[in-house]
C-alpha cells in the first residue's frame, strides 16, 4: 500500500516527559493536508463492523494524525469502525476529528466536556461502539499494515481473553528490540519480525493498553474499565488482573507489532510535576483492590541492551573503587542497579528505595533528587546511554551537573559523575 505519510519521516523522539518530535516531523505532518491521507469513505451501512476500534485522545494532536490517518489507510481497517473519545482538547484535536469524520464515514467523534481520563473514556467509547471485536489503541501509536489482523487472529483461542501487541517502547515484556528510525523503517521491519513470528504469543502478567484486542463477550463478562483510576495508569494491571479471574489468559502477541511513542499526553503531567502524585495514589489504589503489593514490570532479555548494561558494569567496576554508593538513571531496570561490592540506587528514588515510578516533573526535581541522593551517601552518578537524553531534556540539570561535579567517564555507553569532587563547594 502507498505510504500515507513520507517514507523517510523520522519518528525518533527529541525528548521524553512529554514525548516530544522533532519539528520538521511535526511540521510535515501537520502541514499535510487531510485530503491527501485520507480519501472520502462511506462504509456500507448495512455491514456491521468487523472490530470497533477505540481511541482516546487528549491533545497530542501531531500523535492523533499519525495513529489515526495511517489505521485508515489500512486496506484492512475498510469494515472497522473508529470511535475517538476527546478527553476536551485544546490543541485543534476537536476540529480535526470533526474534520476526519466528515471525510471518512468510519470515524464518529465522541467529545467530552472535561478530561474524564483514559478508563471513562474508554468506557464511553466501547458504549458506543458495535463490533463484535474491540481494540484499545493509544492515540500515540502506529499500527503498520497486517499487524491489526494478527493480532485479532490470536482471540480465535476461545481461552484467550485479551491479546497485546508487542512494541518498541511498554515498559514490560511486551517490549522488544526494534531498530528503525523512519516510518518506511517502521513499516518494512513491523512486516518482518511479523513474518518471522507468525502465530506466536506467550502469557503475560499485563496486556498494556497501548494497544489490546478482545471479544465483546468478554468485555462484556468481565466490565468495564475500573474509573477509580482516573486519569490514568494501572487500569490495565487492573483489567489484566480481572480477566484471569474469570478464567481467561492475557497473552502477548509477538507477531503483532506496533509502534508505541509513549507519554504523548500523559507525559504531559510530567512537566506539571503531577505524574509521580498520580503513579503513586494509583498504585495504592491498585494495593488496595487486591491486597498486595504491586511489583514493577519484568522485562524480556535483549541481547543488545543486555550486552550495554554488561559494558556499563565493567567500565563502572574499573572507575569506580568498591564500597561507592552509586546514583544511577535506570528507569527502574534492577539489572542496572547491580555493581559487584557497590552499592547502587535508583535515581530517581522512592521512600522504601525502590524505584520512583516516574521521571522527575525538570531539572529543578532533578538536582533536588541529586542532592537529597548525595547527602545520604551516593557519590558517583551513573547516566546509561539510555538515559543520555536527560541531558537535553533537563538542560537546567545538565549545566548543574558539569558545573559542579568532575565528569570522570565519558563514552558512547555511559556517563559517570563524581558527586563528592571537592571542586563543588567552591561554587
């Protein structure tokens, strides 16, 4: 099929918390005028939809056009419908999607009057919705074409009751290895790995909702999303949770894969110093509701990172003398915080020392979680290339760092920072 969008659009983010692209690349898609990705569609209305797949949208509109003008496009999509619930935009997403439904009959709007959240809305959409397959897609994603089919194709198995994509960015073992840069990268390496995996799918802990399919029957037995979780978050460990308590298995389908940004809208709360609030009282609501407590994610391995994470301890264990207490920037990654005879904590940090949750709100949280670190013993800041865009990120905390603290490594795999250098009390 034609692209609908430049084959050498670059979809690499610049920043993250909020996901932000480069400007050329928002530039060019919002700069690209409806009628070109999208031609004029009336869908024969006595054919009930195949699948109703539902999208919830708040700002981000760059994210919006990019999900949605490429899920259309799919020739595939031709006898789904598209519901979008607008959590009240104010980006100029509610006079695209009246835009969008105008021109293609497939798409209805529904428009909220107040930021509901991701669980109401979603809960609004399927309410509206007919088919007898629902998919719960994030409006930061891209579905390249075949890969809405696979993942349809694994609710064959009566016993599965709801199938997650894999990506290239969820956070748990749904995410994989995926090397490309451009929209026609992401097309021609989505068609592979579902060549090479077709059919395939493993159990998993949860279906995160950047992109899942069920069966309304199950939608229907197990309920809806639970709204306690408000804007977002843990609404998925949730729903996973209560779909294997009526019996059914949540599975991770690997020859489906789709395109993941992340905290395109949530990430916003970042910026604002609300999402780590909003991780925790989610997360004590999730305790709550089952009586335990919520573990972090397990990961897949991935022989690449792998490999980084083994390069990093060694230049680490070579710098650094034993017994240091270290900093490191490690998005929560157990495996980055172990160092033979050293001390590690993950930075930033919670009150039981445990992984945050969350990136901090800028760099002013930044240094302040420095400084709190490197008061209660940590004197050497790791900073993975993982974590290398931090740096452009949290300028403020970037020009903090080397103006008060003695860089002792520098490589293309990570940074080190010597917090106990005496030049910093001088300035």
């Amino acid at each position: 099929m034609t692209p609908v969008f430049p084959d050498d659009l670059v979809l690499v983010p610049v920043s993250r918390s909020p996901t932000v692209l480069a400007d050329d690349t928002v530039n060019r898609v919002l700069a690209t005028p409806l009628e070109r990705t999208v031609p004029a569609f009336r869908p024969d209305p006595g054919i009930a939809p195949r699948a109703s797949i539902v999208v919830v949208t708040h700002n981000a509109l760059v994210f919006t056009r990019l999900c949605l003008e490429s899920l259309l496009a799919a020739p595939s999509t031709a006898h789904d419908e598209v519901i979008v619930v607008d959590n009240a935009s104010t980006d100029g997403s509610g006079a695209y999607l009246t835009a969008l439904a105008t021109r293609d009959g497939r798409v209805r709007v529904e428009s909220l009057d107040r930021n509901r959240g991701f669980a109401a809305a979603t809960n609004c959409g399927v309410a509206l919705s007919r088919g007898d397959v629902l998919v719960l897609l994030n409006n930061d994603t891209i579905v390249p074409g075949g890969s809405l089919e696979r993942l349809i194709a694994h609710l064959s198995d009566p016993q599965i009751g709801v199938a997650g994509a894999v990506t290239n960015r969820a956070g748990n073992e749904a995410e994989i290895d995926a090397s490309y840069r451009t929209s026609g990268d992401l097309d021609r390496f989505a068609d592979r790995h579902g060549r090479s995996h077709r059919g395939e799918s493993f159990d998993i802990r949860t279906a995160t909702m950047f992109c899942v399919a069920l069966r309304r029957s199950v939608w229907d037995g197990v309920g809806p999303l639970d709204e306690r979780f408000e804007v977002g978050l843990f609404e998925d460990d949730d729903y996973s949770m209560r779909v294997r308590q009526a019996g059914y298995r949540v599975v991770c389908a690997e020859d489906a894969f789709v395109h993941h940004f992340g905290q395109a809208s949530i990430g916003q709360l970042a910026a604002t110093g609300d999402f780590g609030a909003l991780f925790h009282a989610n997360r004590a609501r999730w305790e709550a509701k089952w009586g335990g407590a919520w573990q972090p994610y397990a990961r897949r391995e991935k022989p690449a990172y792998q490999a980084l994470v083994t390069r990093i301890r060694d230049l680490v264990c070579e710098a650094v003398p034993p017994q240091t207490t270290l900093a490191v920037i490690s998005k929560g990654d157990a495996d980055l915080v172990r160092f033979e005879g050293r001390r590690a904590w993950h930075f930033p940090q919670g009150a039981d020392e445990t992984y945050a949750g969350h990136y901090p709100a800028d760099s002013a949280a930044c240094i302040a979680e420095l400084e709190r670190q490197r008061a209660q013993g940590a004197s050497v800041l790791v900073i993975p290339a993982t974590a290398s865009w931090w740096l452009d990120h949290y300028g403020d905390f970037r020009g903090y760092l080397e103006s008060r603290y003695r860089a002792m490594l520098v490589t293309d795999d990570c940074r080190l920072f010597d917090l106990q250098w005496a030049g910093h009390a001088e300035r």
